[in-house]
C-alpha cells in the first residue's frame, strides 16, 4: 500500500523533514526541542500563543504551517497539551548516554505509573520497544491532556511516538 | 399573536452567535431548541477543537457551547428548549412546546441555524441493531454515558469518523479498524495520526460488503475497492464487531427553509441540497437568513461566524444598525470567513460558498 500521511494516517519520514515545524538533525542533537507533526494546511493556531517563548509562528492566513524557530526553542513542552491536534512532541538526545527521551501528549485512563516499563509504540500504534516512563505531568491548565516523557534507546527515538494503551482487554 | 424581531432556529454555535449579535444590537431576539440545553453538536463533542484561537481553539467543544451560553444570556437573549419547530407559514412559526402544547409564533426575521443530519448508506444487514450513526454512536456514550458495544467498525474516515472513533477508544471500547472507499483519508492528518497511534488501522479503498447477526450485529465483511469502485474479488475479509458506525458525512437541516419557500441549489462540497444565501447571509426569501452546518457543512469557527454575520445583517434590517455601521462589521466577519476557508480543505467550500453567493445575486436581480 501507499505510504504517507494521506493514506496511512502515518506522515512518512520525508514528508516530516519537509515540514517547518521539524527541527533539524544538528539542533535535535543538541538538547530538547518540540517536534511539530502537522502537516497540512488547516485552519487552526491554538501552538503560536501556546509557546511563551515565540518559537512557534502561524502567522496569517491561519491555515499557514506552524512554523518552528529551533534556536529559540528549549523544549520546555507547554505547546504539547495545547495543541488540540495532539500533533506535538519534544524529543531530548542529550538525556542520558544512551537513552533519549521522547515526551508526548496521553488523554487514555488508566495513566501508566512513573518508573514502570511500558511498550513503547511507534506512530501506527505497534510495540516498538521497551521503554521507562520518566513522567506522568497532569496539570489542570492542560484541562485533561496529559504530557508523559519515556525513555527510550536513541535509535528509536525518532519512532516512538506513544505507548501500548494500557487496558483490560475487552471479551 | 406575538410578534418577535428575530426568531433564531437552532441553538447552536451557529444560532447562539446570531442570537447574541442581534441582540447586542437592540434586536428582540427568541431563540429556539428543541434539546433540553442549547449548544447543539458542541455539548458532545469531548475533544480539544481545532480552530482558531479567536473562535476558542484549544478548548473542549462542550466548554466552547458553555461560553457562548454565557454570552448569550449576557446579552438577554431569550432562550426556549425543549421546543421543536414543526413548521413555517409565511411569517408564523409552529412551535410544540414541552413536545405537548403546539402553537404560532410571528417573527419579522428568522435566522435557521438547525445544523446538520448524518448521512446513511444501506448495505445487507444495514437494519440490524448495532448499525448507527457515528454522531448517535457519540451521543450515545458522551451524554448518556452508556457503550452501544465492545468492538466498533467505523465507516468513513472524516474528521467526524475519525475523532469519534477516537473517543470510542476513550470510552474503553476497541475500534477494529476504519474503512474509507476513496483512496485518500477524508478528515485532517493531525486526527488521522493521533487515532492511528492509538493503534486503529485506517483502510482506504475499502467497503463495507455485508453485515451479519440473528438479533443484532455480530460480524462484517469488507472488502477492497479497484479504481472504478468496483469490489475486488477474493478480497473479502469477515470479522466480529458488534457495533457498525456510520460516518460518510453529513447533510444540511434543509426542510425548514423549505417550508419557507427558500431556493436550495446541489453543492457536494457544502453537504448536499443547500439553501441558496447571499453575502448577507439572507436566502432567496426577504427576512430569512441561514447560518451554520444549516448553510452548507463546515466547522465550529465558520458556524460562529456566519451567524455572526447573519445576526448584524438582521439587525440592519430592522433598523437597529444603520447601514454604515453594519458594514465594517460585515466586511470584516467575510474576511475572517474567507480567511477560514483556505488551505486545500477550505478551498472547495469556499468556492461553493461563491458559487451560492453568484446565485443568489442572480436570483435577486442584483
Ligand atoms: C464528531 C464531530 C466532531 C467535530 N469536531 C470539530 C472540531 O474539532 N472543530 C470544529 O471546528 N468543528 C468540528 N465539528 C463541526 C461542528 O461541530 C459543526 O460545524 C458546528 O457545531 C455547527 O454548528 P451549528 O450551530 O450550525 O449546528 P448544530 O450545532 O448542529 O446546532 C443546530 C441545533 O438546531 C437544533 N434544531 C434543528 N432542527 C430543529 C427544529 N426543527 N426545532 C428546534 N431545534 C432544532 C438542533 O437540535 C441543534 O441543537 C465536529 C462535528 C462532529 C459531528
Ligand atoms: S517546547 Fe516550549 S519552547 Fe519549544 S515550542 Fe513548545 S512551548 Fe515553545
Ligand atoms: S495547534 Fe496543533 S494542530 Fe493546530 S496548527 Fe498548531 S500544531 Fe497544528
């Protein structure tokens, strides 16, 4: 089957170099930094005032790409809960010899608990790897989006965008 | 008989941004719904709504519908619920009240803001239990709070079947996977992705074949479509759902404006049959208006929008605004529609909202 975005759901790897909300492979290195996946012109730019610094510019018209400003940026991840596309995450290189950690937006019950090992999955849903989860952040200005940070090995960073949902399996 | 300035049909976005426009502007405003409280689809809708900030982007639909109340009663408008509209005499409203006690109203100017209605498709086993409307699947488990099942089959992969399906999974429930006949996802990546994460599969050039069941539904059957639609043999996959959801779209609230006597003109990228409109809003018939999913399906920020638009231009009418007041106004609400519909998914609608506008100018003989 076709690959990308509009066919699978899935944006492809190429289709995410090209767009401005995805840091470069220098700057990605370098520390935590957000991950924009939203790819098509839609009206929508609930990111641009979301981020306290101004990395993230929308501009006029609405349905311009977010455009992301990688040196102002600090990965901080207030825009993940705000992004009502759930389209943002922040990867970190630099969080241990090893181990990067990939933060993004959960809105499933029940929550994983910090310290456990989970499956992590990549961006069609499939167990991936092992991963720590690092953090569960649920805050009430987030109004029910709730930000988790797993470590992964670096190799998957660039693949893990979830984890396995965590639920009794149904009869 | 009572005689209302304006009569707002539909407590939505759509009609509750025209009811508060109007009356903000001096107008005596009656809005009516027939649910028990106004905000129409927004008071479902659980998910963060895309958008633009101006129009409560980022917030959860009910809270949006909340707000906009809010304002509502701020500005006095009178709401009616659990009211139906059953019909339209030239300037008379037949309203039930209490779904009891039928009886007229009069307006000067009406403002329909009913919405919209889904869509079906018919397959074998379509009228077993369990095959329903994605939007009745969502009303269902969001208001009532009660699953209709354990494993749902999604058709259609618009934003509607998309973020439904998504609050399916929310609710505890298993979609097995999201069927689309086109060869192409209907609804926005940024929704396609966050259901495919979850782990729902998407199918596109898929078809539902066959639904199966004694008393209700138990399993489907689906199959791959080649280019000219046509199933493809040998490609039938069979597997247990008991849940089928419907949604291939939705259509404009037409049968009251036609009532009225409104034009409709075909336009597939607004819904279907829509009632013709022109820049004011105003259909073919003088002092009545359309906002809203009723005038052509689009999104909560164009609803808010063009009811905005229909609310001043009602109040121009009835002499509460002069002509030069209402026009900055007017000019800069067809900006921000304008501006709203762009991008390659605004700019079908946008051509259509066009092409309804030329019409409508045409009719009248502008
Ligand atoms: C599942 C789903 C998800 C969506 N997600 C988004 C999103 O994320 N962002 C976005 O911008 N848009 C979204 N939309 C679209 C958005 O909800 C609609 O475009 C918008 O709500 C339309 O508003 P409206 O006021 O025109 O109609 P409605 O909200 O449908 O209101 C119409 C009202 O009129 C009432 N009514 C109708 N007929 C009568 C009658 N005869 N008598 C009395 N009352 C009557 C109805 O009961 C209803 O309350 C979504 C829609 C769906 C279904
Ligand atoms: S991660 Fe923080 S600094 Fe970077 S874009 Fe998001 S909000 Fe702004
Ligand atoms: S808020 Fe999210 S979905 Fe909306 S434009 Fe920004 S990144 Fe895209």
């Amino acid at each position: 089957m076709e690959k990308g975005l509009e066919t699978t759901g899935i944006p492809s790897m190429e289709e995410l170099e090209k767009t401005p909300g995805f840091p470069s492979s220098k700057r990605l290195m370098e520390g935590p930094v957000a991950v924009i996946e939203c790819l098509q012109e839609i009206p929508c730019d609930p990111c641009e005032t979301a981020c306290p610094l101004g990395a993230i510019e929308v501009g006029k018209p609405i349905t311009n790409l977010p455009e992301l400003d990688e040196d102002k940026c600090t990965g901080c991840g207030i825009c993940i809960p705000l992004c009502p596309g759930l389209a943002i995450f922040v990867i970190d290189y630099t969080y241990s010899e090893d181990e990067a950690l990939v933060t993004f937006p959960y809105e499933f019950l029940p929550l994983p608990e910090e310290d456990s090992l989970v499956n992590a999955t990549d961006r069609s849903g499939r167990p991936l790897t092992k991963g720590r989860i690092v953090k569960v952040l649920a805050r009430k200005q987030f109004d029910r989006t709730v930000v988790v940070s797993i470590a992964v090995l670096k190799k998957y960073a660039q693949r893990v965008r979830g984890i396995v949902l965590n639920r009794g399996k149904g009869e | 008989m009572l005689t209302t300035d304006v009569v707002v049909v539909g407590g939505g976005s759509a009609g509750l941004a025209a009811a508060i426009e109007s009356s903000k502007a001096g107008a005596e405003v009656l809005l009516i719904d027939e649910n028990a409280r106004p905000g129409g689809q927004l008071f479902k809708q659980i998910h963060k709504f895309f958008g633009s900030r101006r129009h409560y982007a980022g917030i959860r639909g009910f809270e949006i519908g909340r707000r906009l109340l809010e304002e509502a009663h701020k500005n006095e408008v009178e709401i009616k619920l659990n009211t139906i509209i059953f019909g339209i005499l030239g300037n008379k409203i037949g309203i039930v009240e209490d779904k009891t006690h039928a009886k007229w109203l009069k307006a000067k100017t009406i403002i329909f803001s009913c919405g919209a209605s889904e869509k079906l498709i018919s397959f074998p086993g379509w009228t077993l239990p369990g095959v329903m409307g994605a939007g009745a699947a969502q009303t269902i488990i969001n208001l009532h709070r009660v699953l209709p099942g354990s494993r749902f089959l999604m058709i259609g992969s618009g934003n509607v079947g998309l973020v439904v399906s998504y609050q399916i999974l929310q609710a505890g429930a298993e979609v097995v996977a999201i069927i689309e006949a086109l060869p192409k996802i209907g609804g926005y990546g940024i929704h396609a992705s966050k259901i495919r994460r979850a782990g729902v599969q998407i199918a596109v050039s898929h078809t539902i074949k066959e639904a199966y069941g004694k008393d209700k539904v138990e399993a489907v059957t689906i199959g791959a479509l080649d280019k000219n639609m046509n199933l493809v043999p040998g490609s039938e996959k069979r597997f247990k759902v008991d849940v089928i959801c419907l949604a291939v779209g939705l259509k404009p609230n037409i049968e009251l404006p036609l009532m009225a006597g409104c034009e409709t003109m075909f336009l597939a990228n607004l819904g279907g049959q829509v009632p013709i409109h022109d820049e004011n809003m105003e259909t073919t018939v003088e002092g009545i208006y359309v906002a809203g999913d009723c005038a052509g399906i689009e999104e909560v920020s164009t609803a808010i929008e063009s009811g905005r638009l229909a609310g001043i231009a009602v109040a121009e009418k009835l002499g509460y605004l002069t002509k030069n007041e209402a026009y900055d106004v007017k000019v800069n609400l067809r900006e921000v529609l304008d501006e709203l519909r762009g991008g390659p998914f605004g700019m079908q609608r946008k051509y259509a909202k066009q092409q309804l506008i030329r019409r409508a100018a045409h009719l009248k003989g502008v």
